[in-house]
C-alpha cells in the first residue's frame, strides 16, 4: 500500500488553511491548492509557497490525497469537476455522505476534524479528534495511516455516527456559543465588560469535561428555585425572544433532572 | 476602621466551604460554621477546625464578618435569627437585594463571587470576580479590603448591576451546560464517549473569551446552511424537545446574523 505523501487542498478557508498546516509540519507536501477565490487560493499557496488555481478543471491529477476542504453546497458541483479517475479523494464535512463523492473517484472518503476553526486561531490537530470513513478496507486503512500522522485522535465512523457527532457538536459549539453571545448582549445593556464572564465560561467547560454535564449542571433551574427564575423573567420583560428562550431552557432543566432524566 | 479577622460562616454547602478555604489561605480566621444540617456543618467546621452549631440562635456574636452562604430562600429566615445586630453581615446571592438583610445587622452587604462552585473542584478565588456592594461607604471600603485579600478581580456594583450579570451568568454557565448535556444524551444513542466532544468545548469557550462570541459564530446557522439545518431536524424527530430547541436557536442566530443584531 502507497503512503500519503502529496496533498492537493480543494479549498482555501479555515479547514483547508489548519489541515495545510498539519500536513507540512507533519512531514508531508501539499503540492496544490485551489479554491474559486483568487484571494483565498493565493494567500493559502503562497503561505506553503505552492502552485495554486482557481478553476478546478486545472487542479493537476497523480496526488496521492484530495482533500476537499469545501462548503457543503459547493462539494457536488467542484468534485464533479476534478480531473481525477482514481486518486484518493476526501471530503471534510460532518454532515455529508461518503457517497456524494461517487462522480469524483473510484476511491473516496471523509476526514472530518471535529473542532471550530476560525483564522487567526492557531489550533494543534494533534488533539482534535479526526472521523474517517473511505469505500474500501484498503482506503482506510490508507486514509488512518494519513490521519494518524496529524492527530493522536483517529476514529473510524459510518456516516451514520459521523451525522450524530455533528450534530451533537452543533449542541455543544454553536450554541452555547450563541447563549455566551447574549450574555454579552445582556452586560452591554448595563455597560459591563463580556470579559467579567470569562473564568466563569471556562470553568463551566473545564467542569462539563471533567465530571460530565449531567452532573456538572448548576443554577436556579435544577434547584427548581422558582423565585429567582421569576425574578430572571422579570428583567427579560423587554427582550420577548430572550424571555422565551429562558423559559424553554428552564422547562427543560426541570424536566430532565426532576422527572425521568435523559433526553 | 477595623480590619476583618474573624469571620463566621453561616452555611456550609459549596460556596461557603470555597469562600472558607479562600479566607483561612489568606491569613485570616474562620471561627465558626452554622449550617442547619448537622452533617455539613461538621464536615466543613471538621476540616477548619472550629465549632459548629445547627442551631441559628447558637452563632456566637462579636466576628468582623458573617457571611451567609446560604439557599436565597433560607437567607430571610435564617439571618432573622442570627444573635448580632451592628456586626457585618453579607450574603452571596447574586439576585437578592442589599435590603434582605435589613433585619439582621445594622451594617449589611453583599459578597458575590462569580462562579459556579462544585464539591471536590478545587478553585482559586484569586482569579474569580467577585461583587460588593454594602449600606455604608465605610462598610464598602472594609468589605472591599475584604474581597481583595481573597480575590484580583473586585467590582462595587449596586443591586441592579450584580442582578443583570447573575442573569448573564446563567445564559454563560447553566444554560450552555444543559446543552452540553443534550450532546451527552445525543452521542450516548449511538454509543459515542462524551470526551470526544472536549476539544471543541473547550477551544469554544477559549474562543468566546477571545475574540468574543459574536465574532467567534460557527455552523449552519450563521452560514444560513438550510440543507444541513434540514439533516440536522431529520435525525432528531424522535426527540420532539430537542427539535424544537434547535430550531429555536437556529432562527435567533439566523435573525442576530442575518437582520439587525444586537438583542
């Protein structure tokens, strides 16, 4: 079995640009990158000092990996457009099917990073755990290999835990990401600084890892402290959709840890 | 003014055995421990090495300091009876007024510490805000004198201020913490270790504290990513609650990104 040596990215944003990074410092060459923006595909090739383009039919065939690095609804329209036959060829997203790279290659997989990736964050891969799946034993285990040398956190997932997984992340990122967005929003109004909240947010993470989040929960909800979550309502008079999502969140506290639990 | 040497600790759950350590780690003395459950206070009074009392009425008057870490709904009942009438006397909710206390003390306040506090995690008060506010400019500055010898990060915010961020403490704190539970729950169906999702909690909450949560805004809901949002609504149509928390966060991201911000 040939070893992963010669990348090519399809796709210059945030994924594409870490997993870049990855690959070089991880020993390996990314030899190409292409995305539809100038810009994009310009700044990313001239950081590894590579060839770039931004029409796909010129991404150059014989890479031993294609990574495509790409907007959910761009993946159909780019990869059919690939000059490639046979060349291993993968795409990051938690939420697609391996089978959507069936037009692209004969051999195909996913390698998604299960981590938010943002520029200017500089994140190491090596503890971001790595979903693959491919279409053949062979693949993966080519595909493993290749993951292994970026990241101590390989798992081999059907698409079927891969979209739960996304899921769950969406849960666990996005939008408790959103609730720190309007505790920010709910400081502003009293002209108190987001930064007060920090050890606070980091503790909360820290606790939810270390003991899990069922055990870690705390607050006026889980100790059914039906005066402050009134007093809480209260101040939240002239923000409707805040106040509603208050009390959803708060209903469903309750109900999860003062009747049968689980979801 | 005097300095506070002495302080009473009237309750012994998580905050009072934290704010106990923090007090005896900064040189000062813990001189007795009330709580109503024989139980705790004997735990908490065992590790001080002090007396204890389960009786309200046994609290020995003439400490620099009585802090009621107490349940908000046990603070009117329990300070009532307390034997002091002009020594300090504060309690650490972040949702009750100053005015509480009115009957306890003839000099009262309030010492709020921002952080969710835990059995058998250690924190340092060092790097916790905490929050004063008292009846008196003289008992601020004592009581200031106070929160510095156990905290960096002290703030003399009135009610109104300490009220909005207790508010901003649940969406930053309980609230993501539920849905790092829904994550649990989620994964848990197809048999996927919650620990799996650490790197992304904690890189999200590093991320919000850096670069602030509107700016750090990932997934399909910012992308306005219908068809992943669409995916993500199919797998969950066994969880109706669940559902209906997703789509209600995705359209309040979708409005705060898409329409005119803020609130």
């Amino acid at each position: 079995m040939s070893k992963i040596n010669n990348v090519t990215l399809v796709g210059a944003g945030n994924v594409a640009a870490h997993l870049a990074m990855a690959v070089v410092n991880s020993g390996m060459n990314v030899v190409q990158v292409y995305s539809r923006s100038n810009r994009s595909a310009s700044m990313l090739a001239g950081k590894l000092n590579v060839p770039f383009c931004t029409d796909p039919q010129q991404v150059s065939p014989g890479s031993d990996l294609y990574i495509l690095a790409l907007s959910d609804d761009a993946i159909t329209e780019i990869s059919s457009l690939l000059p490639i036959t046979d060349e291993l060829a993968v795409h990051t997203s938690g939420s697609l099917d391996l089978n959507i790279l069936n037009g692209t290659s004969e051999n195909t997989g996913v390698f998604y990073p299960l981590q938010t990736f943002s520029k200017n964050r500089d994140i190491s891969l090596r503890n971001v755990p790595v979903c693959i799946e491919t279409n053949s034993p062979e693949n993966t285990e080519k595909l493993a290999d290749f993951a292994a040398a970026l990241s101590d956190k390989v798992y081999c997932f059907p698409s079927e835990k891969r979209k739960i997984l996304h899921l769950a992340a969406v849960f666990a990122c996005n939008f408790p990401n959103f609730l720190f967005s309007v505790s920010e929003d709910l400081l502003a109004l009293k002209n108190i600084p987001f930064d007060i909240l920090a050890p606070l947010i980091q503790e909360t993470a820290a606790k939810a890892v270390a003991v899990s989040p069922a055990a870690a929960q705390t607050g006026p909800a889980i100790r059914n402290d039906i005066q402050t979550i009134g007093a809480h309502l209260d101040l939240l008079h002239n923000e409707p959709a805040i106040r509603d999502l208050y009390k959803i969140i708060t209903e469903m506290i309750i109900r999860k840890h003062h009747q049968n639990g689980s979801l």
